[in-house]
RNA sequence: GGAGCGUUGGUCAAGGGGUUAAGACACCUCCCUUUCACGGAGGAAUCACGGGUUCGAUUCCCGUACGCUCUACCA
C-alpha cells in the first residue's frame, strides 16, 4: 500500500434511484477504509448520463449517508479543494483528455451512428457470437477515423458531424493489475471491445470520468462493486497512457450481494417479492411513482444497519458480530474481505437490529419509540414513565414499530382483550376472586411490583386458588393478550386507578 | 458464445498442509420463566467433483462442473 500518500477514496454514485444494500455497503467499506488509515471520504456524483437524471437521487444518497452516521470529507455539499464533485459540472475537463489521448494514437474518432452500430450488431450476430463487440476486429469495418482517413476525419470534424472517442484497445497485451482482494487479476487486451470515452453529446463515459477524476482528486484506493471487473482493463489502460500506472489507486472489487434464494444479484424487486426492504430509506421514483421501502421506516436503527452490512462480506476474524460505526473503523482491513458474493439474509439482519435494540439504553431509545407510536397515530410523551417501559419492554422489540405493539397496553387499554383465552376455564370462583381482588387493590397504599405479588398471592391463598390460574386471566385483563413483561411489573407502571378500571371492564365481559 | 471472477452446514462464515472443521442466524429438542421474550444446554458439513504434489490435502497445482458478473454513446 502507498503509504507515502493520505489515503483518499471516493464513493461515486450515479444519481438514478434510491441507493441499495450493496451501494450502501461500498460507501461503508469506502468509510471504514479511509478512516482507518485517516484518511478523506469523498463523495463525487456520477451524472454523466443526462438521459438518466433523477430528480431527489442526488439528496436521498446524502441523506442516506448522513442517516448511516457516515459523513463525506468533500462533496458537492461540502465543498473541498477538487470541487466540482458533480461531474456534469466538470463536463469541460473531460474532452482534453479525450483529445490527447486521439493525438497518442490510444483512441479515435469514431462517426457510427446508434443504427448504424445496432446493424452491425445484428450483422455479425452469431450462435458463437451473440454479442459482437466494436474490437480491434472489427473496427476496421466500421465508420472511423482509422478507416476514414485523415482527410476524411477532419471535414466530417469541421462539418460537427455527431462522433464519439473510442478507445483503441492493443491488439495483443496482457493487462493485469493486484485488486486488493483478489490478488493479480489479469486480461488479454483482444477481449475488451473499443469502449466510448466521450460520447457525442461531449460528456464522457463513466470509463473516463472515473480515471480523470480519481486522478485529479488524489484518489489512492477505488473500490467498487465485482461487476466492474470486466472492464477494469480500460481503467488500467487510461491510467497508463494518461497519468502512469504508478499513480494508479490501488483497486479492490467487492463481491456482490445476491438474492436470499436462487442466483444473481439482489434487487428491489426481491424485496418486494419477498418482503423485505433493499433500500436504505424508503423511495420513490419520480417517474413512474414506484414505492420501495427502506430499512429506516422498517425500524431498524442505523447502527445495525451498518453493522449488518460490515458482516456481509467482512469480518475481524474473532467471531465478534456487533460493532459500532467506531469499533468498524478500527478493525476494517480490506484483506479480510470475502472474495465470494453472500446471500442476503433477511433473519440475519433483523437479529442485528435486535441485538442493537437490546444493547441500547432505554433514553436513547425513547425518541425513536416515541417517533413508532406517531407513526401509528398514537401521542406518548418522552419521560420517564416511557423509559420504564421501553427498559422493560425492548428484549422483546427486533424492529421498531414492535415497541407499539409491545408496550401499546401503557398507554391504552386494550380495545379487544383476548377473552377467549380465558373463557373456557373461567368460573364462579375466579369471578369471586377478582371481584375481591379489585376492593383490595382499591384499599392499598402500596403499588410497587412486590407489594401487589404479594397481594395477589396473599387473596388466592386465601380463597384456595392457584395462582397460576389466576395470572393469565390478570394478564389479558391489562395487557388484552398473552404477551408482555410481568404482570406486576405492568400494574405497577399503568397505576392503581387504570388496573383497577381494566379488571373491572374485563370482568363485565366474562 | 466469449472473457473475468467465484464455490466450507439451509444462510453468514472462521480456519488455510496433520483440527473432534470455530462461531452466528434460522430450524428442532430440552431447561429457565405461573404469558411472551431474554438467557442456558443439546442437535446438522465425507469443506462442488476429478486428477496431481505430499508421509498426509478442506487448505497448494491442474482440469471439470456449477454459479455469478460483464459483453450499451448506463453506471
């Protein structure tokens, strides 16, 4: 690794929709790395695609990140010494480059038309070759300024005939390069097609933006996800004809996060097939007005979202599975990143979030359930009645719209108690006992969670009851169903006049 | 079709020449708990296959199979 140099990475989105389980992680592992080594996280927006602008893609991916606790050093928000980080406004750097690279004899005009090119795709298209590639091959049958001619070049050029710069891809070369997690990867330059570096409309293609800029913003390390691996040759290329191979970031492809069931990568359409977010945050698209949910409006808070994802692909190797955004930080290594793509488990996740709510502390906690509870209609005021709750309460909660469920009962009483859990044992005896439960409750001047056990086992003993059987139907008397902490514990909290009215009213159904 | 990359229990995975092949999720059984959870104890892998190399291969090498990704003037 250079370690002469800060570490810089980018994270570069292309601003097309809201972001994915596997985007998200590339920007965390992007984090965790140039945090570890103390280095800049930069953001740079990917919009060379104007056919493909999205209106909001841009603020949901910084409000993801912010969401995520994961703050870019530079980007368009924040401005920095490489600004612009848009690169549809840095639109002019490009074609230099472009322009030098034609002059070297690395790329070259190229006048094909969009039907010209999907003729002769369908020309060549065989059984052995279905996907004919504009290659060192064929690039001699096609419209250029290698077939053209100088002359020719220049007055369709003066004309302002519509072109594109291409690559000229070495006929026979081995281009090999060491991606941080898979070792020495390498390629036969015939292999490659003749890729557009700026397409007619003067903005480059991702494969020349992305070396213009990780050169002229210092990147040391790039890291994306695997798919970009086929034409990672091109990069290497670029970077050696333009800016030399020894300033070159050091890559690492990340493997890719696929499907739950069957094969491929996982896609917004899985969630939705199988219920369960794949977005950060909930989304939708402007355009067709399609909804994807998020995992923050599912419940899950944002450490163990990115807790989850760290473990998707990456462990410390101790066996270690919660860590905070910190803890990652310090022990991230990219060498410890797995080579293979990991199925997305959605069971896994949530006993992330679970372990997060868990460990969390009740007043931490409290503005979020407060925030569940709204969502559902239902006002509850953050204090300390509500920590209480949330304290006794959160070991049962995986995501956090549970909490209303879960601890509804403090706060209403329940609309429609469970009766028929009790009704086929309820008799004459049990009915005595609660009326009689309810004159003692009415005379007590204790009402901690041991002096109304002690009570209540007190008048069962009394009366030759069980008090086993007693305390389901207590149960449903304040919680409505057989769910929840100790019944005594919820007495406690609801108060004497509410477990008093609550008994009262179930008993008036039974 | 081609190229590249990958392959340890259902899933995430540790380990990387000699191990009883960790751990977690899910699932099942049991314990704890007069509810539900939490917690605890158990339960499953001839490490894709075939050849090598080696005294010995899950681990190294070569094949094969399978899977994935890419194969756009999208990223």
């Amino acid at each position: 690794m250079n370690t002469e140099k800060k570490v810089r990475v980018r994270f570069a989105p292309s601003p097309t929709g809201g972001l994915h389980l596997g985007g998200v992680r590339t920007v965390l592992f992007n984090y965790l790395f140039a945090k570890h080594y103390g280095g800049d996280f930069i953001l740079r927006i990917e919009d060379t695609d104007q056919t493909r602008f999205v209106a909001g893609a841009e603020e949901y991916i910084f409000e993801c990140l912010k969401w995520c606790g994961i703050e870019p050093d530079e980007s368009a928000l924040h401005s920095g010494p490489y600004a612009p980080y848009r690169q549809s406004e840095r639109k002019p750097i490009y074609k230099g480059y472009a322009d030098k690279l034609v002059e070297a004899g690395h790329a070259y005009y190229a006048f094909d038309t969009p039907a010209e090119l999907e003729e002769m795709r369908s020309r060549f298209k065989t059984d052995e070759n279905p996907s004919p590639q504009y290659n060192h091959l064929l690039r001699e049958k096609m419209r250029n300024s290698l077939t053209l001619g100088n002359e020719e070049t220049q007055r369709l050029l003066a004309e302002g005939t519509a072109h594109v710069i291409r690559i000229k891809m070495p006929v026979d070369e081995e281009i090999k390069f060491t991606d941080m997690i898979r070792g020495e990867v390498s390629f036969q330059s015939s292999q490659t097609d003749d890729k557009v570096l700026l397409k007619a409309d003067g903005m480059p293609t991702y494969h020349l933006a992305v070396v213009v800029d990780d050169y002229l913003m210092k990147i040391t390390h790039a890291f994306r996800g695997e798919e970009w691996l086929p034409s990672a040759p091109v990069h290497v290329l670029l970077w050696k004809y333009l800016f030399g191979l020894e300033n070159m970031p050091q890559w690492a492809h990340l493997p890719l996060i696929l499907k739950p069931d069957g094969n491929g990568k996982l896609n917004k359409r899985d969630g939705e097939r199988l219920g369960f977010p794949v977005f950060a945050m909930n989304w939708t698209d402007p355009r067709t007005n399609e909804f994807t949910q998020g995992f923050r409006e599912k419940g899950f808070l944002p450490g163990a979202f990115v807790n989850m994802l760290a473990l998707l692909g990456w462990n410390d190797g101790t066996g270690q599975e919660i860590f905070t955004l910190n803890e990652l930080v310090e022990k991230f290594s990219m060498e410890r990143v797995h080579k293979g793509g990991a199925k997305f488990d959605y069971e896994k996740a949530k006993w992330f979030n679970h372990e997060w709510i868990k460990n969390s502390g009740a007043e931490d906690l409290a503005d979020k359930v407060v925030a569940a509870f709204a969502d559902k209609g239902i006002s509850v005021t953050k204090d300390k009645k509500l920590e209480k709750v949330v304290a006794l309460v959160k070991e049962r909660c995986t995501l956090l719209p549970d909490f209303v469920q879960q601890a509804g009962f403090f706060f209403q009483a329940p609309v429609e108690p469970d009766i028929s859990a009790i009704k086929p044992k309820w008799d004459e005896k049990k009915q005595l006992f609660f009326a009689e439960l309810i004159r003692t409750l009415e005379l007590s001047t204790l009402w901690e969670h041991e002096d109304l056990e002690k009570s209540f086992k007190e008048l069962a003993a009394t009366q030759q009851l069980k008090p086993g059987d007693l305390m389901l139907p207590l149960r449903i008397m304040l919680v409505g169903g057989k769910f929840g902490p100790g019944v005594f514990d919820i007495a406690a909290i609801i108060g004497k006049e509410e477990t008093i009215h609550r008994i009262k009213y179930v008993l008036g159904l039974l």
